[in-house]
C-alpha cells in the first residue's frame, strides 16, 4: 500500500506578506505547488488583466539613459495600446507623458527622435519639453481651460544603472524600492557605465512569458545546448549520460517581487548548501587543461553571443592559455586577474569583487514583470519582451548587449540604433540564442495540446517561472 505523503507547502511554494490568497484566483488561473495552468499563457482574455493590472502598475524598463543624451530627445514606449513618450526635458531631467493630443487624442510622436518642443500633427497644438502647453491655435474659440487641464498627462518616470523605468500608476512605490534588493546587490557592476554594443527585437511565435521563461532557468542547458558543457563547443550529438551526470546545477532563488537563478558552477552531487556562483569556476566536462576549458568557454560566449563577454575578456582569455597558474592558486582567478590587469591599463574603473558580491549576483535575474538582467564585470545582458497585438500567441521579444566602457569616455554622446527583425532567423543571434528561439514556437504549440493543462516545474531549479505568478496574482486579483 503506497503512503501518500502530504505536500510540505511551507519549504515549496513561495509566500510573502501580501501574497493574495488563492481563493480569489479564479480556479482556472491557479497556481498550486510547483504548478502554472497554460491559461496564464493561452487566453487572450488573462492577456487584458496583465495589460490593465500588471503592466499599468509596475515600474517598465523603458530605455537608456545613452538614448536621450541631448535636450529634447525623446523615445516611445509601446505596452499594449499604451503609449508613452520619455522626454529629456532639461539637462537634468528625464519626463515621461501619455502620448495622446489634449485636443482630439491624436499620439503625438513615434519612434524617437528630437524636438524642440512637442507638436500635435492633427491640428498642431504644442507644448513644452515639461509638458505644459505653449499653443493653442485660435485659442479664444474653445472653452476657457487652465493650462494644468491642458497640460500632457505625466507619468511616473525614474532611473537606475543607466535604465529609465516608467510606471503608469501615479501612486506607484519609488524605483529603488520597487527593484530592492536588485538595485544592491548589482551596485558594484556599475551597469551605468555600460553603453549599448547591440540591441535587437524580433517578433517570438510564442506568449511574452515563454520568451522570459527560457532565460530564468539553466536546467535547458542539458537539452537544448549540449556543447555549452564541451570543452570544444560542438553540438554534433545529444548530451550523453556521462555528460548529463556532469551536468552543472543552478538552483533558483526568489525574493518578495524579483527572482534569479544562479549557475553555481558544480554538479548537484558536489555542491553543497552553501555553493553559490563562482566566478573562477566555469566547469566544463573532461577538462585536461583548465586554462584551456574557461578560456574557450570565455571566447565561445564572446564570440557566438556577442555579450557577457567581449573583446577584452577574449583578449584575457587568450592570455590565459599559455599564462602560469602559480601554487596555491587556480586557472579561473589567473583569468580574473589578467582581465582586471587589462581593463585597469585600458581605463577602465574595475572594482575587485568579492566572492559575496559574485555570489549574490547570480547568473540571470527576472525584474518583474518583463525584463531579465545577466550581471557580468564588464558586460551584461538585458532581455525584455512585450505583448504584440492582442495575441497572447505572439510577442516582441528584444536583446540588449551592453559594454563597460573606459571612464574617459562617459561623456561622450553617440546616436544608437536598434535593429527589429520579422523573424529572428534574419537576426544573425548566433548558435546560443538561435537554440533557445527555436523552442518558443515548439512550447506554444505543445501547450495548445489538449493534453497538456500546465507547467510542472522543478522545485529547485524553476522556481524563477512560479514566482513570476505567484506575484503577478498580487496585481492581478488584489481587489
Ligand atoms: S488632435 Fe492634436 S491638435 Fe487636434
Ligand atoms: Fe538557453
């Protein structure tokens, strides 16, 4: 007779003050241990409440501050059939408005560019770079109005590490502490002195949420990129079981808003309670030469992702291969010391990390609700994906590769430009990304399958994806 052990809810399903209670859930959209149901993906309708409850109350990575260098230039950001335009109003100050006319409602301007004020192309009405009105042709003809009535409507708008964030909701917390404890522990990797190397966005066949979903957990990395775990990168044939029993862990850790996982750089059976992401530690199976194994894998990323390493940890991984790795020492902090020699010759401002401050950081964080951060010393990656239309099906999916840049040149101000792509195939990604873009569109159809019902997630491992629900119910059932 088998015993049927109850679920130990406490240790499994993630619960901070404030969580909503379940009850309020509609049944169909519950979640329960380990356990997301693909309504939260398929329907259109559960689609309209992320638009109207999640998206238009929390805080929305919206560009770089690079992006709006001089007075006058402004961007767009499009959520849904949001629009909303950030301005650079004065030297010091960023603002954000609803892009829609008080006249007639017509949006005011696309894309990005610059402007020395804001001008309707309906009727021409304009306003001030701070949203007050400066015209209104025959004025005397309508309705006396203050100006405050006639004024662009704000929107809250605020930065951190170089990003600007906006958020519709006028009663919306601060930034800092809606990002806690991210705006912390990334401090030391000084992202503000990180400038665009690429931006690309391309329409996913897939639900924003599966684009995400892909980057919040290393446990595809088995599946979906074997040579990852190869010393020479091929990808001729599955992961043997050999290599499956290498395999590295990278458990996941979730917090009251915010989540990540780490890849800690050791096999589960090695790790310890206590392992944490090792940057000195970059595991790859059969390793004769260490040396070799982390400076190919530097030069792997670097060369097939383009981000997370670059140029200059190419250059130190190559100095790594014939370098002397002294007694007492390892290949990995030779690799971190020849990088840091380097980027300190070539100007840059390279703080030493410590160990804790490696370990904190993780490998990839989900800033609710939308964007992932891969934290790295000189360069990281940003992903963000956005609904597309009102197909839950579809979605606008971007990669952002930035670069630590030398202090010399902080100031300088350049024009940037992102790249959209129909179809990521002309996106040129490279083997990585084009591996995980393949699944979008294999995962949406299997859970259109009516013999699926939901995502059965590892508890140690996945629990970046349930946390993504567990608080978007926060925003979606509160009331
Ligand atoms: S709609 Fe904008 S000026 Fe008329
Ligand atoms: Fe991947």
């Amino acid at each position: 007779m088998s015993i049927i052990e109850e679920p130990q809810v406490d240790r499994f399903v993630p619960w901070f003050e404030g969580d909503v209670d379940p009850e309020k859930v509609p049944e169909k959209y519950r979640l329960s241990r380990a356990y997301v149901p693909k309504g939260r993906y398929l329907d259109p309708e559960f689609q309209k409440l992320e638009l109207e409850k999640v998206f238009k109350k929390t805080w929305l990575m919206a560009c770089r501050v690079e992006e709006l260098a001089s007075v006058g230039n402004y961007i767009e950001y499009e959520i849904g059939s949001y629009s909303i335009l950030i301005v650079r109003e004065s030297k010091t100050k960023i603002s954000a408005y609803h892009n829609a006319c008080r006249h007639r409602g017509t949006r005011l301007a696309r894309g990005q560019g610059r402007v020395g004020s804001l001008i309707c192309p309906f009727h021409g009405w304009r306003w001030n770079l701070d949203g007050s009105i400066r015209l209104v042709l025959d004025r005397e003809e309508f309705v006396p109005r203050s100006d405050d009535d006639l004024g662009l409507e704000q929107v809250r708008v605020d930065q951190w590490a170089g990003f600007v964030f906006i958020n519709m909701d006028p009663e919306a917390k601060p930034l800092l502490e809606y990002l806690d404890p991210i705006a912390r522990i990334f401090e030391p990797f000084h992202i503000e002195n990180m400038r665009y190397r690429w931006a690309k966005g391309f329409i996913l066949p897939c639900n924003w949420k599966t684009a995400l979903d892909g980057f919040l957990e290393a446990y595809h990395v088995a599946g979906t990129h074997p040579q990852l775990y190869r010393v020479d990168k091929t990808n001729l044939n599955l992961q043997s079981l050999k290599e499956l029993d290498e395999r590295i862990w990278a458990p996941t850790t979730v917090y009251e808003r915010h989540s990540h996982y780490s890849a800690v750089g050791q096999t589960k059976k090695d790790a310890t309670a206590e392992s944490v992401k090792d940057p000195t530690a970059r595991g790859t199976a059969e390793i004769t030469d260490e040396r070799l194994s982390i400076a190919m894998s530097v030069q792997y990323v670097a060369e097939d992702m383009r981000g997370l390493e670059n140029e200059l940890s190419w250059r130190a991984a190559e100095a790594l291969k014939t370098a002397e790795v002294p007694e007492g020492s390892n290949a990995g902090e030779v690799y971190m010391q020849l990088h840091r020699d380097m980027a300190i010759a070539e100007g840059y401002d390279w703080p030493m990390l410590t160990g804790q401050q490696w370990a904190e950081a993780g490998t990839a964080w989900n800033v609710f609700p939308n964007t992932i951060i891969l934290p790295n010393q000189g360069s990281v990656f940003v992903y963000r994906a956005r609904p597309y239309g009102d197909d839950p099906d579809t979605c606008l999916f971007e990669i952002f590769s930035l670069d630590q840049i030398p202090v010399a040149d902080y100031d300088k101000k350049r024009e940037f430009q992102h790249q959209f792509f129909e179809d990521y195939r002309d996106a040129d990604l490279g083997e990585v990304f084009g591996q995980d873009m393949a699944n979008a569109k294999e995962v949406t159809v299997g859970m259109h399958s009516p013999s699926f019902d939901g995502h059965r997630l590892s508890e140690e491992q996945e629990m970046t994806i349930y946390n993504h629900h567990r608080v978007a119910d926060r925003y979606l059932w509160a009331d």
